[in-house]
C-alpha cells in the first residue's frame, strides 16, 4: 500500500530547486487498441484493461519497486495527498471501479490507468528540464508500447478520449512562480500573449483553479500537427521569456520600488512565522513572497527547499495527514500555522542588505 | 522656544503604565471677569489676556521652569508634535493670533491660553489616578485663581465660552485600552449604557476620530450641578466597571478563542517587526495586540513602556519631526516601519505558555 509519507518529487531538496521555474511535468496519453475508452468501456473491459497496463508498468525497467494501487484501496486523506503532488488527477477520484496507478518509489513517474485514457504516464521533476523529463517518459513509452498494442492511427497519431490530446497525446507543462510579473500586474498581457503562441496559463492545480502563491502552471494546448520535440521546444521558447519578463519585472520593482518588495516580503516572513491560524492560500501567498526573498538572496540557498516543500505541505489534504485523521477546516488552520511557525523558527533573519 | 523631543508624560517608562488605562487628564476651562471670551475679544483683548495669564502662569509654583510659548513661535512640526501628546488641543492650532501656552517641563501640565476660553489648565498622567491628577489641577487652579479674577456666577459657576463647560469648567477623561471588548464587539453596547450615564466615549484624538488600537478616551459630559469631586466619583466608578467588563472579555477570549487571540497577538507582532511601509493606524492595531501580550503576560512587563510610547511616536506629526523635516505620507509610512522594526527587535519573542 502507498505510504504517501515518503516520496514527493516537488518536496526534495537538491540542486534542481531554481529560480522562477518550480517543476517541469510531462504526460501521455495512450490508449489500447482492443478496448474501448474507459468512459465507454463495460466495467469487464475496464478491469482488463488494468490488469494489462497494471502488468506492462510493473514490469517496467524505468524505475525499480513500483508502488501499484486501485484508487479504491487508497483513504479519502491518501487520495488528496497524492492530488496535491500532482502524482494523480483530481479527476482520478471521481471514477468509483477500476481505476488505479503504478508510481516509482520516488512518485516521479506516475502511471494513472483509466483515467479519461487507458494510460496517463507522467514524468514530474523539480526545476526546468524539458530534456531530461521527456527522454524518461519516451523511453518509458517505448517499453510500454513493446508490452501493449497503442491505438494509433497513421493519419492522427496516437487516438485519445478527448480530441485535444489527438496526435502526440503529450501535454508538457511547467509551474512557473511569477511574483514579479503578478506585482506588476503583467500577468493578464503575459497570459494573453502566451495563448496566442496556443499555449496555455492555468492555476496551480490546472483549470479553473486561482493562482494561489504566483504560480502557474504553463502548458501547450496542441498536440497535433507537430512532433514531440518541436512542441517541446516551442514551449520551451515561450518559457524562456516569461522568464526573462519575470526577471525584468523583479529588477525593476527592485530599482523603482524596492520598499514595496521588502514590505511584502517582510509582512509574509512575519506572518508566517507568528501566525496562528493561517489558510492555504495565505500561507501561499507568503511562501512565495519568501521564495522571491531566497531568489533575491535576502535568505540563503538551504531555505529554498523547505520553502518549495511548504507549497504542497500547506495544502489541506497534507495537513491532515500529518495529523493522522480529517481535521476541520478552522483547526486545519491552526495546525498548519503551527507547522510553518517551527519551520520559519529555523530560517535566519531576513538580509536585505545582501543582493 | 519648546523642544518637542523633550518630555510627553505619555512616553514615560515607570510604575504608573498599567493594563487597560493608559492615562488620566483633568482640565479646567476658565475665562476672565474683565475680558470677552476669546472668540469675542478684539486682538487688543486677546493680548491684554495672554500676558496677565503667562505671567501667572510662568509664576506658579505647581512646577518649576515653565515652558511657554505663542502657537505663532512653533513650526507646524512642533505644533503636530504637541498636538499627538495631547498637551495642545488640535483647534488651538487654527488661531492666528495671541495664543499661546505655558507648560511644565515634563508636559504633564499644560496651560492653554486664548483657546475656546481664556484658559485651559490640563493635567495629564499616565495610569489611572484622579486623585493625584486633581489634587495637582486644584492646586493649580488656587495659585492662578490668587493672581487673575475668574469671571464666576454664584448661581452658575465658572463661566465658559461653551455652555457646555459651565459649572466646574472640569472635563476629566481616561485613555482606556480595550482590545478585549473591541473583539467580543461589546463596544457598542458599552457606549450606549455609559452614555446613558451622562458619560462620553471618544477616539483617541477626541470627537469624531476613531478608536484606532482600540483605545478609547472616556469623559464627563456634565459640568454643571455637581461638584468636581462628585464628577470624578461617578466617573471613576463607570470606568471601574468599564475596566471589569474588559477584564472578562479578555478572560472570556483566552478561554474561549486562544487560538484566535495568539494569532492576532502573532500577527502584530510579526506585522510590526518585519514590514517595511506601514501607516500610523495599522501600527496602532499592532501596538494594541502588543500591549495585550504584555497584559497576559506572553511578553515581559519592560515592553509596556517602549509599546505605550509607540502609541504616539507613530503619530505622523512624531515621524516627521523624528526625521528633522515635512516627509510625505509613502515615505512616512517607510520610516515609521524602520522605526518599529527596530523597536521589535529589542524585544523576546512572545510565549504564549506563559499566562
């Protein structure tokens, strides 16, 4: 059964933590020739089809001890856990019989099975790696496709439940923290522009979801009519400038308005730490504020991580679980203002005399 | 000529800085026999008044070196300054010509001259003490009473320019914190039944300002039909109760809602230690959840005094004057911040095991 104590690929440290560019995602969507979509498929097909795909992941040589479950094996609090890492889709909760996931140990790789599509495989690691995320996910898809028969057509490409994944079945994503942008209310011109490129904003938990903590997630929206690495790298493009206007918008507010940065930083980093009650989004809202302070170096390196951390930690289903059972919304506030109280009993002082 | 960055009884250390009353005043209007009340008088009158009260002033022997000076000798920034220690009155900054006042060197004994009447004694000390507060006031009334000729009716009393001071001429107010009530929103309850009792509750700069760090100024509203000590009797019983109702707030709040309480509590104090803008009525909320961890003891007693004078040092009248020259109000905000930073970081971190 999945502990989701352990694992957590937003939630390491290491060098991959960087400025602007908070996790790199990449997914596929396939699906079997011989079955029906899942929405369409009779519940003996269903169960087939992940008895199939369930095999085909375990045996898989892109990770070792696969972690293999059916969403109903999983408790309200499990699920949410692994929503809130991005490790399964929210959607994933919703389907009551024959749905599950095969994840590495380290819930990197993620392998959703009949979800929308037969198969979601995902590829989730810290920073901004296009290159490295999409060369484990093909070879993973390779290995796959050698145990499977894909739906694939030689006109459209790989066939997927919903058209918008025809083609490729890739959707490549990036969260992207965007405080100097969101100060300077560049955001919506930033989101306009970018969607022109057929590139998509979203919150951090994808459609219609708010961008608690400046973070978006950023994605392309075609999957057709283009290879894999084309789309890849036109998106990486994209990202390229945005974070380049990011960094702009953060070296101007730090010439033209460089109190306001420090107040909104200061506030966050005093609030935070003697808070006690404190709401996800709020505690978002500070989380990023310090993470710009780590970016601007008014704290150092080794706070990054934590901070990183504290994005997934703060949400609901983690602070439940860290206390062992549901928790109502008002004591889930207190508890994680407790939570991030010790954690910034630990950081240094703010310095903004270093930049 | 007055320098503002000495004395303000209100800024004092000492025994006297209590829970709940942060200062006591008495002031006593009286006018002239031979003379027009000032807003009557010719500029020839107004004069003749000033010099016969500065002499007797500058001549008692309630304090030694005696301050005294015309409105028209200050710069606007020791007029605010003075006007925020509540040692001159705020109307008595728009009168253009011959008034002035006479002050003790520590400020806690101003006399106003050619204000609304022709004198305006006030005494005003830190802590809850009409007996002293008066017996000083009387005093002084008797020495200045030898030297000039009170315009007096038998069936009146003392004769004032405002029917509304007519009798004793006495107005006796008390600063009063009241976090706890303002939370428990009994605020207005507790002003409509002590209204009830010929008793005004005003904001800390009097009529029609706002009650900004829940402090709250309480006075007679009767002059007339009874005697001074009769009034401060009365008085003194009400703001008793008063001071009761607020206790049980707080005892109510720390039994009931704790959580809610550190954390405003948590809050100020991170609010006020880390921002870098913030205006003179968000650092009075701050000051005032401050002043209440003093109370409940979850900071140590030495803060009261560095907190109460925060009261009036963050007025903007003592930011500027702080700062040697007019500030506009963003870079006010700025500087009050620093100012409190600096302040906070003197102080331990709040304990809130410690009740």
């Amino acid at each position: 059964m999945i502990d989701p104590t352990k694992g957590g690929e937003l939630m390491k440290a290491g060098a991959r933590a960087v400025p602007v560019t908070l996790s790199t995602r990449i997914r596929l969507a396939r699906n079997l020739r011989e079955f029906p979509f899942p929405g369409w498929a009779e519940t003996s097909q269903r169960r087939a089809v992940m008895s199939a795909c369930r095999e085909a992941a375990e045996s898989l040589k892109t990770f070792k001890d696969p972690i293999s479950f059916e969403v109903d094996d999983l408790s309200e609090l499990q699920k949410l856990v692994l929503v809130e890492r991005h490790v399964i889709s929210r959607e994933m909760l919703q389907i009551e019989e024959a749905a599950g996931a095969v994840l590495s140990p380290d819930q990197s790789v993620s392998i959703m099975i009949n979800e929308e599509d037969h198969l979601r495989m995902q590829v989730l690691r810290k920073g901004f790696d296009f290159k490295s995320v999409w060369k484990t996910a093909k070879k993973m898809d390779l290995e796959m496709e050698k145990a499977l028969e894909y739906a694939f057509s030689s006109d459209y490409g790989f066939l997927t439940a919903c058209p918008t994944n025809l083609g490729t079945g890739m959707r490549a994503s990036v969260m992207m923290h965007l405080p100097g942008l969101s100060m300077e209310k560049h955001m919506d011109k930033v989101i306009r522009g970018v969607n022109e490129l057929g590139i998509a904003v979203r919150g951090l938990f994808g459609e219609g979801t708010d961008a608690s903590g400046n973070i978006f997630q950023i994605s392309n929206q075609q999957t057709l009519g283009e290879g894999e690495e084309e789309i890849l790298e036109r998106l990486g493009r994209t990202l390229d400038e945005v974070k380049t206007q990011e960094i702009n918008a953060r070296e101007s507010i730090l010439e033209n308005s460089s109190q306001m940065l420090f107040d909104k930083i200061g506030r966050s980093y005093g609030l935070l730490g003697n808070a006690y009650k404190i709401t996800s989004s709020e505690a978002m809202d500070c989380l990023s504020f310090i993470r710009l302070a780590v970016d601007c170096g008014f704290l150092p390196e080794k706070c990054r991580a934590p901070i990183d951390a504290g994005f997934i930690e703060c949400q609901p289903g983690h602070v439940q679980f860290q206390a062992g059972h549901n928790v109502d919304p008002d004591e889930r506030d207190a508890m994680r203002a407790e939570f991030f109280r010790k954690k910034l009993s630990k950081f240094p002082s703010l310095d903004f005399d270093k930049t």
